[in-house]
C-alpha cells in the first residue's frame, strides 16, 4: 500500500471509528508508530483529521481535543515516570525558585524530588500542591485563581497577575502538543495565557512532555520553540523530529 493510500484509508477508519489511537493505526496497517504520526500530520494539514493526545479524531470532532486529567495521568505512564526522572537532573541549585506547571509528568516530578534539596516551589496545580504540602524541604507558594475541573489547576486574571510579579529560576512545563513550526500549544485559551505566564516568568524553561505530544499542534499556541531551554521527552522520539527540534535551538535530553 502506497503512504497516500494508506492515509486516505487511516482518515476513513478515523471518520468511522471517532478516536483512535497511533498505537491501534499502526496495527491495523503493520507500519510503525513513527509512520502513523508522520501519516496523521500529514492528514492534519489537509484538515482531514485533528491529533490529540496519543492519537487521532475527525476534523470534526470537538468535544475530545482536551483529555480529562485522570484519562492523561493513565497514559505514557512509563514514559512520565522515566521523564521525571530525568528532570531531576535538571534542578536549579538548593534554594532556588521552581515554577511547576499542572500536567500529569510535572506531577510526577513532584514525587520524586529529592528530599535533601530545599526548593521554592510556586504552582498553580492543585494535583502537585497536594504531593507537596507539608513537606519540610518543600517552600510551597499555591497561585490564585479559578481551578478548571479538567486540569484541576488555577487559571484566570489573578493566576497571570501573581506569575507577573515572579522571577523563578526554573520553569517545568507541560503542553499538548509540541512542533518546530508552531511551537508549544494547548486548547484552551485560559490555559494558554497561564503556561504563557509562566514561561516568561522564568529564567530557564524546560519542557517535559513524552513524545506522543511531539509533531502534535492544537489550537492555542503559548511559547514558540526559541522561548524554551530544553525538552525532556522519552525513547521514541522519532530521530528526525529530534534533530529538527536540536536545529531549531531546542536542547533535547532522552530519558
């Protein structure tokens, strides 16, 4: 079967199927997920399909483009748990200041700091506030505004207000989607302007996403690729989105 054959049919199962995923397409036509990405961006561009997170949707379709937070915290989990990890290694020095943006893998990062490395940490994450509080190497700051029951982080006026009186060290952030020619992007505009907050409220950024989210636009852009440091993703990272995003300026480190 021919790539534009292969692809015409892929958006026929898509538009049949309602949602589904790069890990059943490259299945059902015996390719390699790197393929199926490759293929659905392609479909994207044309306006045949909408990729969302770990897959694909009609064009049509709206009411899926933002995952619920439990149905992402269930994903990639390996591949979180591994980018966490490595993100560690990335830590400002013992009592700087960190901005944890809310996310499934910015979560797990808050798991695993270590303990004997006293931080400032400001988020507006009820998720990783609640992994934090109380801890005694762990300065929490929790920022103001109206907490959305998607991502169950504040977001609003008040939210970029307080970001625009901050100047952290480091930023971890999270995004739906990751691509040299449109940059970091999400769905919602109020999440948008928040991680737009944050990304300029820091020093260094370094962005963790695993590489299901890399090639992947949605609607709202919130950084472009020269306004971050370095992303974190893991293993499967396809080697010429690699190299594109090392050309474009972008340190990228393989958990």
């Amino acid at each position: 079967m021919y790539a534009e054959e292969r692809q015409q049919a892929m958006a026929q199962l898509i538009g049949q199927q309602g949602r589904l995923s790069v890990a059943q397409l490259a299945g059902t036509f015996d390719v390699t997920t790197e393929t199926v990405r490759r293929d659905l961006s392609s479909l994207e561009r044309i306006g045949l399909v909408r990729r969302v997170h770990g897959g694909a949707v009609p064009s049509s379709s709206l009411s899926v483009i933002e995952s619920a937070l439990g149905e992402r915290d269930q994903a990639n989990i390996s591949a979180k748990d591994a980018i966490a990890t490595a993100a560690v290694q990335l830590l400002p020095p013992p009592g700087s200041v960190v901005v944890l943006d809310a996310g499934s893998t910015t979560a797990r990062l808050a798991a695993v700091l270590p303990r004997e490395h006293r931080l400032t940490v400001v988020t507006h994450a009820v998720p990783v506030a609640a992994r934090l509080a109380g801890l005694p190497h762990i300065e929490l700051h929790l920022l103001p505004g109206r907490v959305r029951p998607t991502t169950h982080a504040a977001v609003g006026t008040d939210t970029v207000a307080a970001l625009g009186e901050l100047r952290a060290d480091v930023a971890f952030v999270a995004t739906n989607g990751l691509s040299c020619g449109f940059g970091l992007t999400t769905p919602d505009r109020d999440e948008a302007a928040t991680k737009r907050a944050i990304v300029g409220s820091a020093r260094r950024t370094v962005v963790l996403a695993d590489s299901s989210k890399i090639g992947v636009e949605t609607s709202i852009r919130f950084a472009s690729i020269d306004d971050v440091d370095v992303l974190v993703t893991d293993a499967d990272i396809d080697d010429d989105d690699r190299d594109a995003l090392v050309k474009a300026g972008l340190e990228v480190v393989v958990a």
